[in-house]
C-alpha cells in the first residue's frame, strides 16, 4: 500500500478575484481556524476552516510563504486546495502600505463605536498585521 | 423628390448617429476588456469551489445541512427565478434573451413563480406584467463589487430559508466569447448533488469513499461553506452577466456603425443623383433658351 501514495501535493491557491499558486509542492503549512497544521503528500481527506495568519510551502528545499486570511482548505492525498477569503504572496506585500493600512484600522477602531464598522476595522487590523508578520519574516528569512 | 437640403440633412443626422454609436462601441470594447479581465480572475475561484463542494456532497447526507435538502414539492411549493439583465439597452437582443429565457421557465415550471430581478431592464418588463417580484437590484452594474452580490445572496438565502421559497434559479447571460452570449438557467438552492463530476486523479477508485476529517466541526464548516458557496455562484453569474452585455453591446454599436455607414453611401449617391439632376435640368433650359433666340 505504502508505494502507492503519492510522493507531491498538486497545491492550489485561490483567493474570490484571483489564482495565486498552482503548483507542485513537497509539503505545506495551513493556517487552520484551530491553529495551523502541515501536510505532507498521502494526507488523509480534509475539511477545514481556515484562520488568519502565515502559510508556507515547500518545494525541495525551497520554502515560499504567503499572506492569508479566512476560507477553506480541501485537502486530498495527492491535491490541496485552499479557497481564501484574502490571500498574498510574501514577495507582492507592499510595507508601506500595510502599515499605513494598520494605522488607518487602528485609528478607526480607537473612534468609531457602531458595531458593523468596527467589525470591518478589526478585519482590516488584523489583515494588515499578518501581512506586516508575513513580510517582516520573509524579509529576515532571506 | 426631395430637395437637396433635405437629403443634406438627413446625411448629416446618420453621421451623427454613426459617431455616436462608433463611441459607445469603443466605450464597450474597453469596459469589456476589464469584465473579461475580471470573470478570468474570479472563474478559478468559483470553479474550485464547485470541485470541493461537488467532492463534499458526494460524501455526506443531505441532511446535514438545509441548502442540500431537496423538500418535497407541496401545494404550497414556490420558486425563486433570479434574471440577470442589464441596466441599459442598445445591446441588441442581449435582454430579450434573458427575459425570454426567463419567460420559458416560468410558464414551463410546475410551481408558481416568484421573480428576483436584477437589472433595470428585467424590472421595467416584469415589472409592468404583474408577476409577483420578491426583490429588485438595479444599478449594480456601473461598479460591480463582491458585496453586491452578497446583497443579492443574502436575500436568496433569506427567501429560501424562511421557507418562502423552495427552489432558487437563477437566468443570466453566459459569456462564451465576444460573439456569443448564451442565456443559462442554473438552480443555486438547493445546491444540487449531480454537479459532481469527477475529474483527473479523484476519478480514482475508492478515492471518493473516504470520508473527510472535518476541523471544526461539519456543522460549522458548513455553515460557512455553503453561504460562500452561494454568493459566489450570484457574483460569478453577475460578472458573466456584465461581460456578456458589453460583448453583446460592442456588437450591436458594430453592427449600427456598419449599417449608418451604409446607408451615408447610399444617401450620398442619391443627393448626388439628385443634384446632377437639377444641374442637367438647368442646362437644358439653357440650351433650350438659347436656340429659341
């Protein structure tokens, strides 16, 4: 049984406007809404919530991280899809503008009390942040 | 016959014409450009979407969620006919198609219908008809947004899950290319379990029997899943619906330059005749004049 698993993950990232990665990869971390858990090919069927922050995945030794925020991850032995509600490569983030976007959020949120718009600004805040995390890292790591 | 300044006249108000449909042509060809651009982005996304959820309700009950339950058809059964048309015309037969699809569906159904329209165009004909409108959704288009289209979900899911209706449909223009538009009829509530298709190595055998490990919980999952999956589905349609309009418009403003083109030659050569005419007449009377002397 063992040599019929398959030995490479077909990855795919989506987000609602765009496809970001559709490639063959080694191994992938997923940030679930439980915390984050990594797949190797031959996973067992999976349904997941996903959560904010960091996923990466790899390929050989080459690791790739991307920014992403809420959806859902299908994962299969041989394929995992994640549908993302927002979702960035590391190498697109644009510092400046997460930061002005974190402050923007946080300013939002220090002044506005109607529920429905701080919800968004919290959404906004939190975004902006792991793509700030998300860059930061990526930036060291290289 | 008529005079000389009126065919003049007549020449220019077809060229005037003629510029004007030759600017909304290009204003089209340009919009269009960006909708195509836009459903290219966004068609990766719903067809995924489709696949996880085609491979989901392959393998749980119907049960288990209320947008996969079929409900058995009562006396009181009801369906939700969404018509996708534009806001404007001079886009030839591109709203008459969806409405005349829509037309066919409703009077084919076996339960009574009720309509949600989106597009001013759809409003101003079933409007008028007396059909009995659930909701109406006008001047989306100008700025299409993801949120318009979870308006237009919300108050699907809201109608359906309130048991107003029973089955959701919704009528839209497909955009195949820039020549042909095709009207499609797509049953979106309840999401129906026969999509599944499957493809490449899930064909596999056994592959499918499997059941997922689900983290959270199903019942949470799916509570997210299936809305998303809606809204989705209306925005994917939506976009369609936006880049087949201007492919149909960019047509019909072609079409319209062509024949304005045509009929300023045809204008042309007759003034001419007309002139050549007059002037031959007056020649004539000349000639004629001067023999008589």
């Amino acid at each position: 049984m063992a040599d019929s698993l398959p030995t490479k993950i077909q990855l795919q990232v989506v987000s609602a406007d765009r496809s970001l990665v559709n490639e063959t990869v080694d191994e992938v971390q997923i940030p679930g809404s439980e915390g984050y858990f990594g797949v190797l090919p031959g996973h067992t069927p999976l349904l997941a919530l996903l959560g904010a922050g960091e996923l990466w995945y790899r390929q050989g030794s080459e690791f790739h991280y991307l920014a992403m925020a809420f959806g859902f991850a299908e994962v299969q032995p041989d394929r995992v899809t994640i549908l993302a509600e927002f979702a960035e490569r590391a190498d697109e983030i644009d510092l400046a503008r997460a930061e002005a976007a974190k402050v923007r959020a946080e300013n939002r949120l220090s002044s506005v009390t109607v529920d429905m718009d701080a919800e968004r600004a919290r959404l906004a805040l939190l975004k902006s942040l792991i793509r700030l995390q998300v860059a930061t890292r990526a930036k060291i790591r290289s | 016959m008529p005079s000389l300044i009126d065919l003049r006249r007549r020449v220019r108000a077809v060229k005037n014409t003629q510029q004007i449909t030759k600017a909304m042509k290009m204003v089209a060809a340009s919009k269009l450009r960006r909708a195509t651009e836009r459903i290219m982005n966004a068609r990766p996304y719903a067809v995924q979407m489709q696949r996880v959820l085609a491979s989901v309700a392959a393998r749980v009950d119907s049960s288990v969620h209320p947008f996969l339950a079929v409900r058995e058809r009562t006396a009181t059964s009801r369906t939700l006919v969404i018509v996708v048309t534009g806001d404007k015309g001079l886009c030839g037969s591109f709203n008459t198609n969806v409405i005349k699809g829509a037309g066919q569906y409703i009077t084919s159904a076996t339960e009574p219908c009720t309509l949600g329209l989106v597009g001013r165009k759809g409003r101003e004909f079933f409007g008028r008809r007396g059909f009995s409108v659930l909701f109406e959704q006008i001047g989306i288009f100008q700025k299409l947004k993801f949120d318009d289209a979870k308006v237009v979900a919300r108050l699907a899911v809201d109608a359906f899950t309130s048991g107003e209706v029973d089955k959701v449909v919704l009528v839209f223009n497909e955009f195949k290319s820039v020549m042909s538009q095709r009207v499609v009829v797509d049953q979106l509530l309840p999401i129906e379990p026969h999509e599944v298709v499957l493809e490449g190595p899930a064909a596999k055998a056994g592959d499918s029997q499997v059941d997922y490990l689900y983290e959270p919980a199903p019942e949470k999952i799916f509570e997210q899943l299936l809305p998303r999956y809606v809204e989705v589905q209306v925005y994917r349609a939506l976009l369609e619906s936006n880049a087949a309009f201007f492919a149909a418009q960019m047509t019909a403003m072609d079409t319209a330059t062509k024949n304005s083109a045509e009929m300023i030659s045809s204008l042309t050569l007759y003034m001419n005749k007309v002139r050549q005419a007059a002037i031959t007449r007056e020649i004539i009377e000349v000639v004629s004049g001067a023999q008589a002397l």
